[in-house]
DNA sequence: CTACCGATTGACT
DNA sequence: GTCAATCGGTAGA
C-alpha cells in the first residue's frame, strides 16, 4: 500500500491517464478506510486543450492545477465535487480527471455515503466516485505521495494487458470535444458513459 | 451586487 | 432516450 512516488506523476499527462488505469486509490478517513481500482480517466492540457480548466490561466479555482505533481485538484461542478490528479511539472496546469474506480474495500461504508444500495451507484461517474470516498473540496491541493488521508498505490495487475484498454473522446465537454483523452477499461461494469462510447475502436 | 454557466446526476418517458 | 435540480466560480455592472 505504498503511495507512487512523485516521478509517476511527473510525466507526460495523457500517459499518466493511461497508466492510472488498475491503480487504486485509497481513502482513510475518521470514519473508516475506503479504496476502489481506477477504471476510467480523461487527461486535461493547459496548453492545447480549450477544455481545461487552466487553459485560460490562473485563478483562485485552479490554482492547485499548478502546484507539483502528485498533488489534487478538487473542483465542484453542478453542485458535486470531482477529483483529479495533477501531472506533467508544477506551474504547467495539466491534470488527470479521475471518473470511475471499481469498489475494492468499505463497501459499507461507501453505501452509507452514497445513501444508495447497488454497487455500481457507489464509484461509477466522477462525482459519485468523490462522494464515496468522502473526498471534497477541503482536499483541494492535498499531497498524494504523503500516503495518510488519500493516495494511489499499485495494484494486482489485473489490467496491464493494453488489449484491455481503450480510448474515446471525452464526455460532457462543449469544446474540443474530438480529442481523444479519454481512457478506460474494456468492458467493465464500472465505466461510466454512454454504451456507445465504451466499445472498443 | 446580479446573471450566467458547467469535466453531473438522478428521475422520468 | 430526455430533462431539470443544484450551487460555487466567474465575469461584468
């Protein structure tokens, strides 16, 4: 349960979105300990990518965006918060949004949170991910690699097989929307989005 | 201060 | 499939 060092954030973001893919995410909270493996990403550039939030530069709400990588950017968008990860180098601006994980421990605890009974109402979508591992904007600019109330670490390999692994563009955007930066796991019941764009090429 | 809007969700046809 | 609730960020008066 080592969190991944800085180095694994510190590269290239769309390549940093992919290999977040089957990595888990851990949660500890007063309440208990949470975790889920990640199973849907979307990559976020400040230089290219209309879409980004730092695309139009620095303000109070993204300004975590811009702290090292490794870091997390938590923002709230129709009234529910989502988490992303911050990647490339600091004072860059690129993030990794974090949509969907599949529930591995406190699932009991994240049915509590959620007020919802189904398993795949718990972390499928990027909002009711945040939900279930209690995260919100008091974690905003958080240190992922410090490993005490929230960090990634790897997990079985269950999805290294790239074959596993697809690309689609981004979903709920207004711009750029061809792009494709979206990145998840072939088949898999926790991936959120429309069927459609959850096939394979 | 007001007005508009969105990297969403949940309820509904 | 459709659609409206939700509320902090942001821009502008």
């Amino acid at each position: 349960m080592k969190p991944l060092p800085r180095s694994f954030y510190a590269r290239d973001t769309v390549q940093v979105a992919r290999d977040l893919l089957g990595k888990r995410l851990v949660r500890r909270s007063r309440t208990g300990l949470t975790s889920a493996l990640i199973v849907e990403t979307e990559a976020y550039l400040e230089r290219t990518d209309p879409a980004c939030h730092t695309f139009r530069g620095k303000t109070p709400r993204n300004a975590a965006m811009f702290a090292p990588p490794g870091h997390l950017y938590v923002y709230m968008i129709h009234a529910r918060w989502c988490l992303n990860v911050v990647t490339a180098a600091e004072g860059i601006g690129d993030a990794v949004l974090i949509r969907a994980a599949e529930p591995r421990d406190g699932l009991p605890l994240m049915r509590d949170r959620r007020q919802r009974e189904d398993d795949r109402e718990l972390t499928r979508g990027p909002a009711r991910l945040a939900e279930a591992l209690d995260i919100d904007g008091k974690l905003n600019g958080y240190d992922l690699t410090l490993g005490r109330r929230l960090w990634l670490c790897d997990a079985p390999d269950d999805w290294a097989d790239e074959s596993l692994i697809a690309t689609s563009p981004r979903i709920g955007i207004s711009v750029n929307q061809q792009a494709p930066l979206r990145f998840f796991v072939v088949a898999n019941r926790y991936v959120s989005g429309p069927q459609k764009l959850n096939r394979r090429p």
